[in-house]
C-alpha cells in the first residue's frame, strides 16, 4: 500500500507548536515502519523465500522515501514565516529526523538486496554465518524501539544510553566480520558469499549508525 501522510494537517501550519508535534507523529510512524521493514527481513532470513514479504521491504523502503520528502516540506513550510528561534530549531530538527529514518530504511533494503544475492546465485551462508545476520537484525530492530522511545519521550538523558547501545552492536558487528575473515582463511568460500555477507554487515552497521542519528537529534 502506497504511503499517504496521516498526521501532517496543512491547516494547522500556521500554528507551529501543533504542527510539529504532528509532524513528529508522522516521523514515530516512519520508525514503525522501519520495524516493519526488520521484521519481514528476520521472516525472510528465517523462513526462505517469500517474494510477497521481500515486495513488502522494497516497497516499505520507497514509502519511507516519500514519507521523508512530504514531511521535509511540511516542516520547512513553517521556516518560511517569521517564527521564534525555538520553533527553527525543532523545525530542523524534525526534518534531521525524518531523513535518518529513511537513511534506516535504505540500509535494511541493502541488507535484503545483499542477501538475495547470495540466494539467487545458489549459493547459501554456513549456519554459523546466518546466525551472525540473524542477531544483527534482532539487535538492529530492538536499537530501533529504543530509540523510537527516546524520541517519544524527547529525553535528552537517555542520548548516552543510545550512544552506549550503538557502540555495542558495532563492537558486535566487527566481531562477526573479523570471524567471517577467519572462516574466509581456511575455507574455500564462494567469492559471491564472502562479498555479499560483508555488505550484510555493512547494512546493519549504516543503520545501526543512523539510528543513533536520530536519538542525538535531541542534543541539537
């Protein structure tokens, strides 16, 4: 299903506070569907193929492209109008927001389009190594609604929980990439594997990155 804006009433853009704290319902929804997006990626790496559920993930990945722009250019309309130094900066803010969420949902397409690769090429990662993607999307997601708590609260405190978090995941992600040139060393791994599994890793990291992007919004 295409995306259509929910909360964001051109009418009330000349009432800025309301208008924000619409636009930042529309900006919780586009961390929704990032979670969505994580959730049809574990089913895929769960189950095997799907194409009804992969469809879902590009498509999650095109409406948050449009979900990005609509609320760039609802929160930038208010910039037009003389507003207080306040409502600038939460404008910019929202609009940061928004474009670190879409960021999230480019990379967990590349995570798909990298394991695809890897599937439509005959080729199948070793258990172990499935393993290793499947906890980073698990990781990946659960960072998601945490930092999708933060900004609900726009707790300020909870940024360095955020950055703590984001820093273990990659600490976790580097272990996996340095086991999988171990593995690399002594196996005659298919060069398709090898690639395509760093690039998996790479995904989860970016996104992993772009979400403590949006949680350090509220330091600005």
């Amino acid at each position: 299903e295409a995306y259509k804006p929910k909360y964001l009433d051109k009418r009330l853009l000349n009432q800025a506070p309301i208008a924000l704290e619409q636009a930042k319902k529309e900006i919780l929804r586009m961390g929704d569907f990032c979670l969505e997006m994580c959730d049809d990626l574990q089913q895929i790496l769960n189950t095997g193929r799907n194409g009804e559920v992969e469809e879902g993930i590009f498509r999650g990945e095109e409406n948050l492209d449009v979900a990005q722009m609509e609320i760039a250019e609802y929160v930038s309309a208010l910039l037009h109008d003389n507003v207080s130094h306040e409502v600038a900066v939460s404008a910019r803010r929202e609009i940061k927001q928004a474009d670190e969420f879409e960021s999230v949902s480019d990379h967990i397409r590349n995570a798909l389009k990298s394991y695809l690769k890897i599937r439509n090429a005959g080729e199948e990662l070793t258990d172990v190594a499935m393993a290793e993607v499947k906890d980073l999307c698990t990781q990946v997601r659960a960072y998601c609604v945490q930092v999708l708590d933060i900004l609900k609260e726009g707790n300020k405190a909870r940024v360095a929980e955020a950055t703590e978090r984001n820093k273990q995941i990659d600490t976790v992600a580097k272990h996996y990439r340095d086991c999988h040139m171990q593995r690399i060393a002594v196996t005659c791994t298919a060069p398709v594997k090898s690639l395509v599994y760093s690039d998996i890793i790479i995904a989860f990291r970016r996104a992993n990155d772009h979400l403590l992007n949006v949680a350090e919004t509220l330091q600005g």
